[in-house]
C-alpha cells in the first residue's frame, strides 16, 4: 500500500510542470504580464525571460566573480553588414584611332593608328593582327567572307618586338597587300562594290563574363595609374571598296597627276601655241589661237603634214614605186602547235622547305607536236618581301633520250610540280611573308641528234602564282616599328569667284 501511494505521488510530480504550463496559457492577459519571483526565476534556468544586468553605479558582487553578459534573444536583428567603400568613377575609353584606306580592290592598303589623347599609348604595330569581314555585293551569292592570318603566321601574344609608343598627335602607318588576309579562294572577295568591316587585336571578352578584360590590349596607357582604360581590339569604320580606276586615270596618277597628251593633240597645236606656252607673252598667246583655228580645215591639215620648206609639187606618195595596197605582214599559221604555259593560282606552304609549285604546259595548237619538257628548264622570277630573286633554268644539254621526248595531241598538256628550293637561291624566301612567282619554259631541246624535229621557244606563263610562307628564319618585319606625325586631312578649297551678284 505504502509503495503504490509513493508511486501515485511522483506521478503528480512529474505532471505538476505540464499543468502549469497549460495553466499558464489558459491564463488571462493581466496574469501573463505579473513578473515572476526572483526563486522562481533562479528555479527555472531555462526560461526566456533574460536576467537583467547589475545597475549602474551597484557594487560589483563578492568575491569578485564575473557576471555573464546576457546573451541575445533569438528574434533579436542581427548587426548590419559593413557598408561597402565607394566605387571609383569608370576610366574613359581609349583614345585610338583605326583607319583602313583602301583605294582599289586589289591594294596596297594602308592600316593606320592615331594617338587622339593627351597622353601616350601603347600598340601592338603588326598588320598580321588584322581581322577583315567582306560581304560580296552579288544579291544571288552574297555572302560574309572572313579573312585573317593563319595560325603560324599571326603572333599568339603579344609582339613584343612590335610594341610602340605613340606620343598624342603620333600614328602608325603600315603598307600591305590585302592577299595576305585573303588567300586562295577568299580573294575572290575582294571586288568593287564590296563592303570590308575591320577588327584590329584580340576580341572582347564573351557579353556573359564579368571579368573585366585581360591583356593582351590592342591599346593601353603607359601611366601608373592608366589614364584610360585599355582596348582589348579596335574597330575601324566600315569600308566600301571602289570598282577601280578607269585606265586614264590611273595613267594620270601614276604621272603626278597631269594627264599625258595624245599625239593628236600635238599635231593639232599650231607653233604659235607652242611659243606662246613657252613664252607666257599674251600677243603671242592671241596670235596662237588665231593659227590654231583656220578657216579651212583641209589646207591646215595638208601643210601641217607637209614639211617646212617644201613645196607641194615636190611632194611624193609613199605607196608610188611600191606597188599598190597595203605593205606585206608576215603570215601567221593559227593552227600551228604551241604552247601555253599556266601555273597554279596560289600556295600555301608552312615553311621555305614545302613550297612546291605546280606549272602546266598545253598544246595550244591544233596540230600535233613533239616536245621534251623536263622541270630543269623552268625559270622562275621570285618577287617578294627581300626583292626581286631570278631562279635561271639549265641550258640544253642534247643528251636527252628519246624515251623524254613526248607528243602532245591538240589540247593535251603535261604538268610539272617542283620544290622551288632546290632550283632558287637558299635565302630567296628566308622571310615570312607573300611572293609572287611568275614562271617560263625554256624548250630548248630540238632532238636533231636524234632525227626529231622537236618544239622549241620561250614560253613565258600567263599567270603568276602568289605564295604564302608562314614560318621562316627572318621574322616578317626586318625594321623596328616608327611613329610619325598624325596626317591632316586635307581640306579642298572651294573656287574663288570673280565677281559676286549683289
């Protein structure tokens, strides 16, 4: 009995804390707001009410212990985040200038580089770092062609050897051709008509990535701290490329710009024009007009025609005591054999060691012919970035059996493919770079020892082949880069008027 009473009361003490807490909650306002005794907050650690902290001024408790700082309730803000220090303003871009001038097609161009700033700059000089887009003006086959140098041939980094500081008021000025962009079939792009977009360096970053660029720069300041901020590429307004210039004009240029007078002209000026251009006196000049308009066209014609001093009894036709119609022309058999000699159009060759050129020699004719054509007989004239190199071909030997002595039917043709180093001088392409190679057969064998009546001449080729080395033991650029003051563009003046109506 005793045990089971002993039981019954612990169960009542184990309840007893769940019950006032449920009274507690059922409890009205006014009791939920009466502070609890000091014991019973020391009896329940765990409450959330916080201890309240000694007051100022109270005496610090015996023995000298350490009062616990109250801890922070849980639905307490936590502490504000440090405020972030201001941001400097943005750098100016930087103040370079592209330009592409291109004046014809088919080049040369001109790449240039102005300082427009008030401080320095530094560039990468090197053409090679050029990016060309070319949209094709036919409407049926337009397209984008992408032109750029290849892998071996573009620097992977930044040229070192081509860096250069541009003062302000300083550019860079470069002459290329623009074949060494677009090669092969890519040149067919460059026609009048077309319209070129220019990229010159590296590319931005992608418009996803946050970093800010990374070098190598296209531009940068050469000041501690940069005075702008450095371009990863530069961007040249958009060119459209012209049809070329008529043949006049292109004569009048190549001039100095004064366009040549025919031999008509100079027949048709009377002395007395002659002599006033020369004299500058105004009589003479009134005097020579006068001669030069006379009144009847055929008797002008017939004196100037006729020498001074000479009567016109004396004169005799050139055609009397030669028989009657036109002077005998040496006749020519168009159906005859011959050859043409044609080369490929372009090579591309990644060192001086793998060029190789491939060279066809067509019956041409429309008979058949017998021909002994060997690779020692070719000639190649070599113009590129160290000159002008001429690789001879051998002379005859007439030792040639008759098993190399072919026949070639009308149309047919026989081709030749050669290393040309080992016909050209060793250092002829030591350079990177492009040259132009333009071939010619020697067929000098005749075959009379032999009994043959072989065909021989000089066959010069009707194309060039334009050659591309990537790599090379000369670097491409055999001068340092050099700044020169920045071009003014040229103002055209406008003709002064005489007389102004009022």
């Amino acid at each position: 009995m005793r045990t089971r009473l002993v039981r019954i009361a612990c169960l009542f003490t184990s309840i007893a804390p769940v019950a006032a807490a449920v009274m507690g909650l059922a409890s009205s306002p006014a009791l939920a707001e009466e502070k609890s005794s000091p014991a019973q907050q020391t009896e329940r650690p765990g409450s959330a009410v916080p201890a309240e902290g000694p007051k100022a001024g109270a005496a610090p408790p015996p023995g000298g212990s350490k009062v616990a700082a109250p801890k922070a309730s849980v639905g307490a803000p936590k502490a504000s985040a440090k405020k972030k220090a201001p941001e400097s303003p943005p750098l100016p871009p930087a103040p370079a200038r592209l330009w592409l001038i291109a004046p014809s097609p088919h080049g040369p161009w001109t790449l240039r580089i102005d300082n427009e700033g008030v401080r320095p700059m530094r560039i990468p000089a090197d053409v090679r770092l050029l990016r060309l887009e070319v949209d094709t003006p036919n409407k049926r086959t337009k397209k984008t062609v992408r032109c750029a140098a290849p892998a071996g041939l573009k620097p992977s980094g930044f040229p070192e050897r081509r860096a250069l500081l541009l003062a302000p008021g300083q550019s860079y000025m470069e002459h290329f051709d623009p074949r060494l962009l677009c090669f092969g079939k890519d040149e067919a792009a460059l026609a009048g008509g077309s319209v070129v977009r220019t990229w010159y360096g590296w590319g931005p970053p992608p418009k996803w990535s946050k970093k800010p660029p990374a070098a190598p720069f296209a531009a940068e300041s050469t000041d501690q701290p940069p005075a702008f901020a450095p371009a990863p590429g530069l961007a040249a307004p958009t060119v459209v490329l012209s049809y070329g210039l008529p043949p006049k004009e292109a004569a009048a240029d190549d001039a100095g710009g004064a366009e040549p007078a025919s031999p008509a002209d100079e027949t048709a000026q009377s002395p007395g024009d002659k002599a006033a251009q020369a004299t500058g006196d105004k009589a003479a000049q009134a005097t020579g007009d006068k001669a030069a308009h006379p009144t009847d066209d055929k008797a002008a014609q017939t004196s100037a025609d006729r020498p001074a001093g000479e009567s016109p009894d004396k004169r005799v036709s050139p055609d009397k005591g030669h028989g009657a119609g036109p002077p005998s022309k040496p006749i020519v058999d168009a159906n005859a054999p011959r050859l043409e000699l044609t080369s490929e159009p372009w090579s591309d060759a990644a060192s001086p060691r793998s060029i190789v050129v491939r060279v066809s020699a067509k019956n041409a004719g429309r008979r058949p012919m017998t021909v002994a054509i060997r690779s020692r007989m070719l000639e190649f004239h070599v113009a590129g970035p160290n000159g002008e190199t001429i690789c001879t071909a051998a002379p005859p030997t007439g030792a040639i059996p008759r098993d190399l002595f072919r026949t070639l039917k009308p149309g047919a043709s026989a081709d030749v493919s050669l290393l040309l180093r080992e016909v050209c001088p060793a250092d002829t392409f030591n350079r990177e770079g492009l040259y132009e190679v333009t071939a010619t057969l020697h067929a000098n064998e005749p075959g009379t020892a032999l009994g043959l009546d072989a065909y021989t001449a000089v066959v010069p080729a009707k194309n060039t082949t334009l050659l591309r080395v990537k790599s090379a033991p000369e670097p491409f650029y055999a001068a340092a880069p050099r700044a020169v003051p920045t071009p003014k563009p040229e103002v055209s003046q406008a003709p002064e008027h005489e007389a102004h109506d009022e």
